[in-house]
C-alpha cells in the first residue's frame, strides 16, 4: 500500500524546508509540526501543508501531530552550545518514538552526522543516541549519518566561503588535515525521500556521503579554486584548541560561537562512510553523487542568484530573544524605554517601502555605518551572531528570516516591519518601522501624494545594567536613529513618484 500521510519535524529548517515541497511533488500528503506555527507563513508552500503546534517535549501535542501519519521524519537538532542539550534532545527523541508507536507509524527517517566509533564530542555523541533511541522505538527507522551538507545557506558550506574569502593565509587547527566525506543537500534529499518507502524490516543506521574524501584544508582550497581565487596557504597549529578555534571562527565568519562549536567539534575526528549498504535499498541519484567541487559550484550560483532556498540563519540561535513584543497595554508596570521618530516625505508609500523592506546586509543601515558595523563586532566578541550575517534575499524579507543581527518579528508587506534583535543585549530589543499614506497632504485629484515613515525602538531593561546600557547609548540615538529616518526617507524621494491622480495603496 502507498504511503500517504507525512509528518516533518523540523520544517523550519535548513533541510526540513527544501525537503517539504519535494515531498509535496512526490504526492505525499504533507503535515509539519513546529512550535511557532508563524514562522512558516511566507514559506511558499505553506498553504499545501497542514501546520500544527508541537513541541516535542510535551506528549500531549505529539500525540496530536502523529494522529493518523505513515511516516515521521525527524529533522530537529540543537543548534546551540549553551545549556543541557544533550537531556533536551533525548527528552524530545523519546517522547516522539513513544508517540509514533501508539500512534502506529509506519516509518521513521531521522536525520544524523557521520562519526567515528569511540569517544564522540557531545553533539555527535546526542546525535548517536537520538538515533538509538529512534531504532530502539519499536517503530522501523532508518537513520541517516550524513557527512557535512554542502548547499547554498548551509552553516558548513557558509563557514568554508568565509574562512577562504576573508584570509589570504590560514593559521589553522591541526583538524584541517583530518578526512571529511562531504555531501550535496541535494543527495541528502533524495536519500531522505528514498527512505519512505523503505520496507518494515529495515531498522538501522546507514553511513551517506559524497564520492569525494578530502581534507578540511582541501576542501577550502577546493572552494577557492571555484570561486575564481588563489589557493591559500594552510599551516596546520597543534595550539588552536577547538574552544580557541571557535572563538576564530565567530570572528571572521557570519558563524555564531553557539553554532560554531558543535561544527568545530566534529571535525576534530575523520568522519567518512564506513559502510555502503544504502546502495542496496535506495539507487543513486541519476547521474550519480554530485562531487565536492560541483557542489560547491551549484551552491555558489544559487547564491549569486538569490535563489537560497533555506539557509541556517533561519534557525533559531541558542541564547537569542525568543519572545514576541508584548502589546502595549501590558506594558504597564513594567520598565520600557522607546525611541520614535516620524517624517513625513515627498516619495509614495512603495517607494518608503522598497527602501524599507530592503534596509541590512549590503543596502546597510543608512546612518553612521562605522557605530552599526563596531556595534556588529562588538556582539561577536562576547559570542553573538554579529552583523555580518546579511540577508538571503536583497529585496524581500520574509517572516522570521534572520537579517544582520535581527530577526523578522512581524511584516506587513507595504506597511509594517518589526525586528527584534538577536544581538547580546541586557535586555530584549526590538526596531518597528512603518510605511502610511499621508492623507493629511492631499490633494484634488491625488488622494496621497507622499507618505508618512515612522521608526520605533523598543526595548526593555533586563535589571540594573539593562537601564545603564539604555542611557549609556542614548547620546548616539539622534545620530543613528534620526539620521536613518533621515536618510531612508531621503533614498525613497529619489525613486520616480507614482502619476499624479492614481491612489496610492
């Protein structure tokens, strides 16, 4: 009988979401389980999927997401340093493999990182176990061990690119001369989709990688060469500990310590395919493994492109606001400081938009470009995401999309957009920019002949050195804040205005 009913886990992220819609195309019927059924509202196949709310330590809404599925992958991992990740994935594992066997599901697909037997870094050793228990449920599971995804957005292909471009030599640690089976996202897809439809007695691990082994160093050379640069010099340093590495690594790359700890840690060991019993149950793509330098070709087009169908930045950083702003009414009796600024101007309400909607990564942050970018190193220095982390896309911004050091709370395409940042804070932030008509400047025959810009800073103290942070920046506000009003409001007038007796909209 056809398998018809799926559940994904993890939908939000960088493989969960490239591989929804390929599950749609295959004809599956599709259901994806997330915390924050919000996130997923600009996805662009949100609307052929039903979304339900789960978190998958709480039984009670797992239970409800595995109701009536035939196959469940699971595609969660933490993506953090911080905390007790390790009891947080093995809670979650076995509250899903609980529920999917009373449930009577069929199959689970788990998602997992090749690794050498023995001692293991604790990422690599939660992902081992995850996977125990998954095989362990009693429902038959096919566990994936993949080696590092190489496509445009990944984390791994991402702190390569960055590592290559900025340093024209590379002190390294001495894991860059370990071996490394690297692997296309878009084989791991087809292995993913492969796994479905596998047949009940088939209840282990399986080893996947790309037909290339190469060193940490050969792969960055690799990259090197297909991004038209030199080969760069690598001395290998047996004092760069992983810790020290890291830290590097947070330095020089969009990476973030907190992501950038378990990637260093599980190169400290050769992580290759030890096994090829996948070639027994699931074909090879056609045409075969997409090589490493392919991959990194492909991934690199689809960058130049803006075709970055998911990228890490989506995925929640450990240690960053989580919580929405609260709405103004229960502000009372609680700290609050805010900063707003409105302008009216001569430009219609899209042209404030475009300029708007487009504001970080290259287009910057239209006042004093020296504060934003120490303000972006600053974070990095005490483990934020920094602001180098840009935007996927230079003209749309979706929900929930990273940008720079902030993240989409809210957008209201044409009229509202909330940031809230994900920069080290003591505190929570957020930056609300809105776009109106400006009604008051009609005229006969033009209902709207410019538009209002309205810019708003939130943010709420966290204790003593929250309410010192505020006033200690205060100073800089009528520069930074006055002067983006100023300016974003001043690039939106250059835009051609919008003919004389149209309504604006």
């Amino acid at each position: 009988m056809a398998i018809q009913r799926v559940l994904v886990t993890g939908a939000s992220g960088y493989i969960g979401g490239r591989l929804v819609p390929r599950l749609i195309d295959a004809g599956y019927d599709v259901r994806v389980a997330v915390r924050n059924p919000q996130r997923l509202r600009d996805y662009p196949w949100a609307g052929d999927v039903e979304i339900v709310q789960a978190d998958l330590t709480v039984q009670d809404e797992v239970e409800r997401a595995v109701e009536g599925m035939d196959v469940l992958y699971y595609l969660v991992h933490a993506m953090g340093a911080g905390g007790d990740f390790e009891r947080s994935e093995s809670l979650a594992a076995n509250t899903v493999a609980t529920a999917a066997k009373a449930a009577g599901v069929s199959r689970i697909v788990y998602l997992g990182g090749l690794h050498p037997e023995g001692t293991l870094s604790p990422h690599l050793r939660s992902r081992a176990e995850v996977g125990r228990i998954l095989i362990d449920s009693g429902v038959p599971t096919v566990a994936l061990q993949a080696g590092t995804v190489i496509g445009s957005g990944s984390a791994s292909f991402e702190m390569i690119r960055h590592l290559t471009d900025v340093l024209p030599y590379m002190p390294a640690p001495k894991w860059v001369r370990n071996f490394i089976q690297p692997i296309a996202v878009r084989d791991v897809l087809h292995y993913l989709l492969g796994a479905a439809t596998l047949p009940p007695e088939v209840n282990r691990t399986f080893d996947i990688g790309g037909p290339d082994v190469l060193r940490y160093g050969q792969m960055m050379n690799g990259y090197a060469l297909e991004a038209g640069l030199k080969q760069r010099p690598i001395a290998s340093l047996p004092v760069l500990t992983p810790w020290l590495a890291s830290q590097w690594v947070n330095l020089v790359t969009p990476i973030p310590r907190a992501l950038a700890i378990p990637i260093i840690a599980s190169l400290q060991y050769d992580c290759v395919v030890r096994e090829h019993d996948i070639d027994d149950f699931i074909a090879p793509p056609e045409g075969g493994l997409t090589g490493y330098r392919r991959s990194v070709s492909l991934a690199l087009g689809k960058e130049r492109a803006g075709e970055v169908e998911t990228s890490w930045q989506d995925s929640s950083v450990f240690g960053a606001p989580s919580d929405p702003l609260p709405s103004d009414p229960e502000w009372s009796g609680h700290t609050v400081f805010t900063d707003r600024r409105e302008k009216r101007t001569s430009a219609s309400p899209e042209a404030l938009w475009r300029v708007v909607e487009g504001i970080g990564g290259d287009n910057g942050w239209y006042s004093f470009p020296l504060a934003w970018a120490l303000r972006g190193w600053a974070d990095k220095v005490v483990g934020g995401v920094g602001l180098r982390r840009g935007r996927r896309n230079p003209d749309r911004l979706n929900l929930g999309e990273a940008l720079d050091f902030w993240r989409v709370e809210e957008i209201d395409r044409g009229h509202f957009l909330r940031l809230r940042a994900e920069m080290r804070v003591p505190g929570t932030a957020w930056l609300e920019l809105t776009v109106t008509p400006d009604d008051d400047d009609a005229h006969p025959g033009n209902a709207a002949s410019g538009s209002v810009y309205t810019q708003r800073a939130v943010f709420f103290p966290h204790g003593l050195g929250g309410r010192l942070y505020w006033f200690a920046i205060l100073p800089f506000h009528g520069v930074i804040f006055a002067g983006m009003a100023n300016r974003i409001t001043l690039e939106a007038e250059k835009s051609p205005t919008p003919e004389r007796g149209r309504r604006v909209r």
